[in-house]
C-alpha cells in the first residue's frame, strides 16, 4: 500500500495533465478490449483474435468506424448497446462524463481535475471547464434522446407497430451514431436504403455537423438563445471568436467539398441522379467524410478525383473541442489564413476584427505538417507491406487519422503491420497531433529564452 501511494503521488506530481488524459484514452481502450471479448457480448459460437478485437477497442473509443469484421455477425444486441455506450466516451471525452458523475454526486472536483478537463476539451482558458462540460453532455444527451424518439417514430410508421423493437433500437442507434460520428454500419448497407429520403439525410447531416462543430460552440450558441430570450432588446452578446471560426470554417469547408464532389462525380455517380439527388449525395459525403463515415452506396463506384477529395476531406476532420478527429477545421483554416496574409505582404493575421496570435499560427504549421508528415509516412509503409492500390491505401490512412469509418473495404484484409499501422493512426487522429508531440514534455522541462543572433537564410 505504502508503494501504490508513494506511486500515485509521484504521477500526480510529475505527469503533465497531457500526459494524464492520453494515459486515461488507453486505460479506457485496454477496458474496451476486455468487454469487446466477454461472452455475453458475442454471438454463440462467434471467436475474434486478439489483434482484431484490440482494433475495435481502438475504434471505438476513437468513434471512428473502421472495423476488420461485420459487426452484425460478430455482436448481439447486448455488445450493440455496449458499443452505443462506449462511443459516448470515446466521442465525449473520458473527463467530460467523470465530470458529470461527479457534479451529480456532489463533489468538488479540484484544480488537477479541471485542468485534465481544459485539456481533454482542448480549452484554452480553465475557467468555466466544469460548467462546459455539464452543459455539453446535458444538450447532446437530449439531441440523441429527442431524435432517437424520431427516429424510432418514423421507422414504426414505415414498417409497422409489428416491427417496435426493431425501429426503436435502430432509430437511437442511428441517432446515437450521427451525433457522436461514429461511422459503424450494423446493417451492412448503411444509410443506403435513405438514399432518396432526403428529410431524412437532412436530419442525419444537422445531427454530423452538430457532433462536430465544437462542444463551445454548442455552448455558446444556447448562451446566445437565451440571452435572446431575456434580453430581447439588447444585441451586445458576443461570440468567441474560436466560434466565430469553427463554424465559418465549417461551412467554408462543407461548400467547397460539395461543390468539388459535384463537379467530379456530375458525369460519374451521379449522372443518373435528379438535380436534387446530384446536389443532397454531393452535401451528404461533403458533411459525412469530415467525419461521420457514413454512406449511401459502395464508394468503389466513385472517380479516383472524388476518392482523393474524400481523403482531403477527412485529414482535415472536424473542429476541435468535438466528438470529430484529423488535423482540426481551425488548423487548416488558420493555416489557409496566414498564407493568404504572406501572399498579401501582411505581417498579421486579422479576421472577425481579431488578431490571431503567433503561438497559434505556429501551432497551426506544426500540426499540419507533422500530421502530413504521418499520414505519408503511414502510406508509405503500407504501400511496402499491403497488395493494394495506392488510392485504397491513401483513403484508409485518411480515414483512420480522420476517425471516420469510411473504407474502400481493405481494412479487414490488412496484415498485422497495417492493422497496427491504422491503429496508431486512429489513436492520434482522436487525441490530436498537437497533445501527441506535448505527451513527451515532462513537468521539469523548461524553456530558456535567451536568443540567438539573427541571421537571414535564402528561402525558395
């Protein structure tokens, strides 16, 4: 007992709360691993290796989708609902629901424990974690609640009150699914059979982009609702301009991979398609491919040009502090905005009558070319080690750095070097590039600002 607490103090005292979320993400996948391989979760008869079963774990706790077997054969309904379950975590964050237990229990969560909230959350400032994390699970929860009581409605009325069980399990299991992005098929087709039921893929594309735009955004938006509601006559409410930029981002990107998909697919895919359905397929993988994983159809059928828009689409990921993954909406809009600032010969980098600062545009170069840096070094090994084409390969990568569940369906045919290699990727793409590289600085490290002289380099 003396050396477990001796031990325990040490990790309090020298683990950076870096150090602690991303140990507590592979505790959480070591326990996922255990449940994933209890009988009571598995179809009679039904055996899963060890290297197939720790992948899942690693997918679900990083919602990504990517599996190496048909869930439908391998998991009854108890392992089904275990999946739901664990994707709250995984999509949420460890600390956010210990947060929550712990509020509703009545106790006082320290300054250690808010610290590994702002970090798992990815919030600059510690103020206001706590309350940010119960809203944030509070609002989620009745989104998933509200349109899992949709859903469940509308499957009964298509397929009769003959089917209840069946529409109500799988009208939340979708519901739950779209707001966590968590891209795993049950069914084995998707959201094919929706195809043309296009309320219903507008439903679907609300609930992505809601899992996906950024927990403080969410926030803040139901700040603003009610500042509305109380102040009606009043308008000085302002937005974060991380808000500001999550959401401008999102739409830029949402737009731009719309347009793209249209464009390449206007005589491929969908050449048969009504305007409406060419336009509601192009928004549909536009918002499922930044991190959803779901689909309409085998992605086989699509052009190599789409097939590289789908893997630019799911690099960049969704916005951070969300249930999404890759290198983060802000990241590349960031980097997007100080190129065209050096274009323009601006020293500055101005939007939304903001300054962004130069330890964040840094950041923004770092993590992007790290994670490029990565995802080609993934492609390169798999490229040596896998019979594949090189656009399966390049898609797979994007897809598990992305976390989403999108495959040109190589995964389960994968060696042992490229299972591993996907798991990896998937574990970064959930934590983030940027707490990767932080994971390695220890507590007693120090940054000694002394300069050098400067001394000009010929560039380009």
């Amino acid at each position: 007992m003396n050396y477990l607490s001796r031990l325990k103090t040490k990790v309090r005292t020298e683990a950076t709360p870096i150090q602690l979320v991303v140990s507590a993400y592979l505790i959480l996948i070591l326990l996922t691993f255990f449940l994933l391989n209890l009988p009571i979760f598995l179809k009679p008869g039904v055996h899963v290796s060890l290297l197939n079963s720790f992948f899942m774990a690693v997918s679900t706790i990083s919602v990504t989708g990517l599996t190496t077997f048909p869930l439908s054969q391998v998991y009854n309904h108890a392992g089904i609902i275990l999946l739901e379950f664990l994707f709250q975590i995984g999509g949420f964050g460890v600390t956010m629901l210990a947060t929550v237990v712990m509020v509703l229990s009545g106790r006082k969560i320290t300054l250690q424990q808010r610290q590994l909230i702002q970090v798992d959350m990815n919030q600059p400032r510690l103020s206001g974690t706590v309350r940010l994390s119960y809203s944030v699970f509070i609002l989620m929860l009745v989104l998933q609640l509200f349109f899992g009581m949709l859903f469940s409605l509308y499957f009964t009325w298509q397929n009769g009150l003959v089917h209840l069980k069946s529409a109500i399990f799988n009208g939340f299991y979708i519901s739950v699914s779209a707001v966590t992005n968590a891209g795993f098929d049950i069914t084995g087709s998707s959201l094919a059979p929706f195809r043309h039921n296009y309320l219903f893929l507008l439903t679907i594309m609300f609930l992505i982009m809601l899992g996906g735009i950024g927990f403080p955004v969410l926030v803040e938006f139901q700040q603003w609702l009610s500042f509305k509601y109380h102040h009606p006559q009043q308008y000085h409410f302002r937005f974060s301009l991380f808000s500001k930029l999550a959401l401008f981002f999102a739409v830029i990107f949402f737009i731009a991979g719309t347009v793209l998909i249209f464009l390449t697919e206007f005589k491929g895919q969908l050449a048969d398609e009504s305007w409406p359905g060419k336009l509601m397929t192009a928004m549909f993988y536009s918002a499922s491919t930044r991190n959803a994983g779901l689909q309409l159809e085998s992605l086989k059928t699509f052009q190599t040009s789409t097939l590289l828009i789908f893997s630019l689409l799911m690099f960049i990921g969704a916005s951070p502090s969300s249930v999404g993954g890759g290198v983060r909406t802000t990241t590349v809009g960031i980097l997007l905005l100080y190129l065209a600032a050096f274009i323009r010969g601006r020293r500055n980098v101005n939007i939304f009558g903001r300054r962004i600062s130069q330890s964040d545009i840094q950041k923004a170069i770092v993590v992007t070319n790290l994670s490029m840096l990565l995802c080609l070094g993934a492609v390169l090994i798999l490229s040596i080690t896998e019979n594949y084409s090189l656009t399966s390969l390049i898609f797979e990568v994007a897809a598990a750095f992305g976390t989403t569940g999108l495959s040109l369906g190589i995964t389960a045919g994968l060696s042992i070097i490229g299972k591993w290699v996907i798991i990896i990727l998937m574990f970064v793409g959930r934590v983030g590039m940027l707490y990767m590289l932080l994971l390695f600085v220890s507590k007693k490290e120090q940054d000694f600002n002394y300069k050098y002289p400067t001394e000009q380099v010929i560039i380009g």
